[in-house]
C-alpha cells in the first residue's frame, strides 16, 4: 500500500501574511510625504470648517426676536434628532455596503478555500467597527460643539464610538442572518420617519423644551454609562465575531456592486453611476407592483406616471416636506440674515427630490426614444411634478416663516426649477479638455471643472441675488 503525503492547508493568519508578503512596498519617504501633504490639505479644510461653526454658533448666540429658551430648545431638540438621525442612516448606509464586503480576489482565492471562513473575515470585522467607531464618535462631538452642553467631553465621545461599535455589530449579525436586508432597510426608514415627527410634535407641543437636564447629571452617571457602553461594545463585538461563520460569498459580496459603482464615481467625479445603481435597488426593493392603464392624452399619461414614480418610492416626497421646517428652524434660531439664501439652496434641496423622472428621461435616449414626442415636450412634461413641488414649498414657506417676503419665496421657486433642470439634464462628462493642477486633487481637466460646476454656480449665484435683494 502506497501513503500519498497530504500537505495540511494553511491557516487564515498565514493566508493574510502571504497577502501582505506579496503587495508592493512604497518607499518611507514617499509614504510620510504623501502623508503630510494629505495632513496639511485636512488641516486647512478642518480649519475653514470649525471658523465656520465658531461663526454660525455665535449668530445662533446673537439671536433675534426670538425668547432665548425657546432658540436653545429648537437648536438642543433639532441637534439630538439629526444625531439620531444619522445614526440610522449609518446602520441603512452599513447594510447597503455590507456592511462586511470583500473584493472579487477574496471572494475568488480566499473565501472559496476551505480555510476557516470566520477566521478570514477577522480584518474586515476590525474595519467596519472602526469605522462605525469614528463615525458615531464624530457624530456626538458635532452634537456637543453645536449645542453648547457642559458635559464630560470624553466619556460622551467614549458612550457614542460604543454605541457605533454595537449598531455596526448588529448590522453584521442582520448581514449574517436570515432575515432579508431589505426588510431591515425599511424598518429603518419607518424608524428615521418616526423620529422627524416626534421632533415635528415636540416642538409643536413643548418648544421650551431642553436638554439642561443632561448638564446637571455631573461626571459620575456618565463614567458609569461608558463603563457599560464599552461592555456592551465588547460583548457585540464578540457576538458578531462568533456569527463570522455563517457569512457566505453571496452574503459577502452582497454591497459589491454598491461599492463597486462608488469607487468608479469618486474617481470619475461623476455620481451618475452611483445614482443609478441606488435607484435600482430601490425599485426593486417595491418588489410588486399591480399594474393599471393610464388614461389620458400623452402628456397627462406621463405626468401620472412620475407621480406614480413618487408614489412607489416616497422617499423624496418626505425629504421635500421635512424640508419645509428648515426655514422656519433658521428664523428660530437667530439666522434672519442667511434666510433667504439659505431659503433658496433649501427650496432646490426640495425641488431636486421630485426630479427623479427627468433625471431618467434626459440621461437615456433610449427612453426619449421609446415614449415618442419630441424633447422639449418631454423635458416640459417631466418638469410639470417639480415645478408643482416648487410652487407649493415656497408658498408653505412662505405663510410659516414670519418675515419672509413674497419676493424670496417666488425667486426661490423660479430659481430652484432652474437649477434642478440645469443639473438633471447636465449631458454626460467629458474629460478631453486641457489639465489644469491646482496642487489639491492632481492634474484635473478645466473643462471638468466648467461642468460640474453647471448648476451650482447658478444656485450661488441665485443664494448671493436673494441675499443683495433682501438688503
């Protein structure tokens, strides 16, 4: 009897050190300077970005003719629910990409391997918690610089990275079970709703209401609350790396299209791809839908079919109505100056969510092609929904914020229109202009910059129009 020799196969940590052996290695110098260079460019951005928070919190301090208590509850109560807020659009962000992805090689020579699989996606759990880590923590301090509140600085930044180790370890464990992600996206949706509107009722019904209560605690409850804030982290930490196992390729490599059409868009400078990518997972996210014929001449048939759009996929219409409260927000608060600028950038903000059908239409010819007419009479007919929400949203504004003239509002509703058409029938890039390097991002082709600069140099010019206007 012949004994054929089986060699045993390599554990995961000698699998990543044969990874790591077989990158190419940069020089030292190269990497500090590339690293310096990056510092100096974050600093001066760091900087710009804190002179204008020190510059916006003393005119929020200035005030106008609002009572002080009731200025400091909108900033506090608004604060605390856009913190939560982006919390739930961490978690929704995490599931969209994974949140634990491997690239194509991964997935190819490693995770096909019988290798302990949990072992191998050891790394990837350690990044996505730091990530969430810093995220969270960023978030609490922005939420501390804006309020003004005398609490422990570092065990609330160390109560708020916990919190992001634990909601990045729970979208792990949502990845790694059963359940559809999708169902846990809309649960978090409805959750993000919900808080906007016990905002909305809270200010409606106790606008002298404040978070002071936080400041007189002292530093023993919050020592306490981080202590087990970095328990809970730990043990989620280590419940979702137990759970590593049960990750297959398919659950893997669930955000790779996702991520995939981001790193081509940064690179690009153009979001197109990403766009499209995030509105086909939302259609198919509505999964079914009964269909009906349209009644009606061409015009009226389309014009019901994006606001069939709206309908199926509501989002955009609830960003157009929570935005309506923005106005109102910065006149409680003392920003009577920037009101109309900040009116006009709004009102585009609103108008841009209900745009979803002329973006479509005026990106793909094939689409022009298969609904006939010519296209202008398309371009009028998709821009029917918007001009609507225009209208309506400046006229809300307009009888909600004291103060506020007609002139605004109707040049923030002509202006918003403008824009969102500027910018949703930009043609596609067009990178064969000549290089112009600035010393920022690299060799960068001024025709680029002339494009992507089509649409927001109308709106700062409409926001510097509305502010000359205003006196």
């Amino acid at each position: 009897m012949t004994v054929i020799g089986v060699r045993a196969l390599p554990g995961a940590a000698e699998l990543r050190h044969r990874r790591r052996a077989r990158r190419p290695r940069r020089p030292l110098g190269f990497l500090l300077s590339m690293l310096i260079e990056r510092l100096i460019y974050l600093g001066i951005l760091g900087g710009l970005v804190v002179e204008v928070t020190q510059a916006g919190v003393a005119r929020i301090e200035a005030g106008g003719g609002v009572p002080d208590l009731v200025r400091t509850s909108v900033t506090q109560l608004t604060a605390a629910v856009l913190a939560l807020v982006c919390l739930v659009l961490l978690a929704k962000a995490l599931l969209a990409f994974g949140p634990l992805y491997a690239g194509s090689p991964a997935r190819t020579w490693l995770l096909s391997t019988p290798v302990d699989r949990g072992a191998l996606l050891r790394g990837h759990l350690a990044a996505a918690v730091a990530v969430g880590a810093a995220v969270c923590a960023v978030i609490g301090f922005v939420f501390l610089a804006v309020t003004r509140l005398s609490v422990p600085v570092v065990a609330w930044v160390v109560c708020w990275a916990a919190a992001g180790v634990v909601l990045t370890c729970l979208c792990v464990l949502a990845q790694a079970g059963e359940r559809p992600v999708a169902a846990v996206q809309r649960g978090l949706s409805g959750a993000a709703y919900t808080l906007v509107g016990v905002a909305v009722a809270v200010l409606a019904l106790r606008p002298d209401l404040s978070l002071s209560g936080l400041e007189s605690a002292g530093p023993v409850p919050f020592t306490v609350a981080a202590v087990v804030a970095l328990a809970a982290a730990v043990g989620a930490a280590e419940w979702a790396r137990r759970n590593l196992g049960a990750m297959t390729r398919g659950k893997v490599s669930s955000g790779a299209e996702l991520a995939t059409a981001t790193h081509v868009s940064v690179l690009s400078l153009d979001v197109t791809m990403f766009w499209s990518i995030v509105l086909e997972r939302r259609a198919r996210a509505v999964a079914r839908v009964r269909p009906a014929a349209i009644r009606g001449n061409r015009f009226i048939a389309l014009v019901k079919s994006d606001l069939a759009r709206i309908r199926r996929m509501p989002t955009g219409f609830f960003m157009w109505a929570a935005l309506i409260s923005v106005p109102y927000g910065a006149h409680v608060v003392g920003l009577d100056a920037f009101l109309p600028a900040l009116h006009t950038v709004t009102a585009f903000a609103a108008v841009d969510r209900l745009a979803a059908g002329l973006r479509v239409v005026s990106r793909s010819p094939s689409i022009r092609r298969a609904l006939g007419g010519s296209d202008l009479m398309l371009t009028l007919t998709f821009l029917t929904v918007p001009a609507a929400g225009a209208v309506v949203w400046s006229a809300l504004t307009w009888a909600l914020v004291p103060g506020l003239s007609l002139l605004t509002a109707a040049v923030s509703a002509a202006g918003a229109l403008a824009v969102t058409y500027r910018v949703a029938t930009r043609p596609p890039l067009d990178y064969s202009s000549p290089l112009v390097d600035v010393g920022l991002f690299g060799p960068t082709p001024l025709g680029l910059i002339l494009q992507l600069v089509r649409g927001p140099a109308l709106l700062a010019g409409l926001a510097l129009l509305q502010t000359a206007i205003a006196g």
